[in-house]
C-alpha cells in the first residue's frame, strides 16, 4: 500500500504517531513467519487474479 503524507501537513505528534506505525508495519513483516514469495511469484499470483477478475466482469 502505498501512502503518501505531506509532511508539512502533520503535527509533530501526527509525525511521531506515523513513524511509529510505519515502524510496527515493518517489524511485523519482518517477525512474520510465513515463507517469503519471490517476485516472480508474486507477479505471477497477481496476473491470475487480476485475469479472474477481468472474465469475471467481462460480458
């Protein structure tokens, strides 16, 4: 997911709140213990689905 916050907009509380959360959102994907999917997987994942949807919604 991509998200981008101008930071000129944010308190510094709101700054801190983020890089905490962003921080945690990385720790748990490092912590995460599942197998890790290697691009090309990951591409080739993303082509199935993305072809399912499209017959899916095709007349």
């Amino acid at each position: 997911m991509k998200t981008k916050i101008p930071e000129t907009q944010l308190s510094p509380e709101e700054k801190a709140a983020y890089d905490a959360w962003f921080r945690a959102q990385v720790q748990a994907s490092l912590d995460d213990p599942r197998p890790s999917v290697s691009n090309e997987e990951a591409k080739r994942l993303m082509a199935a689905k993305r072809e399912k949807i499209k017959k899916a919604i095709s007349p």
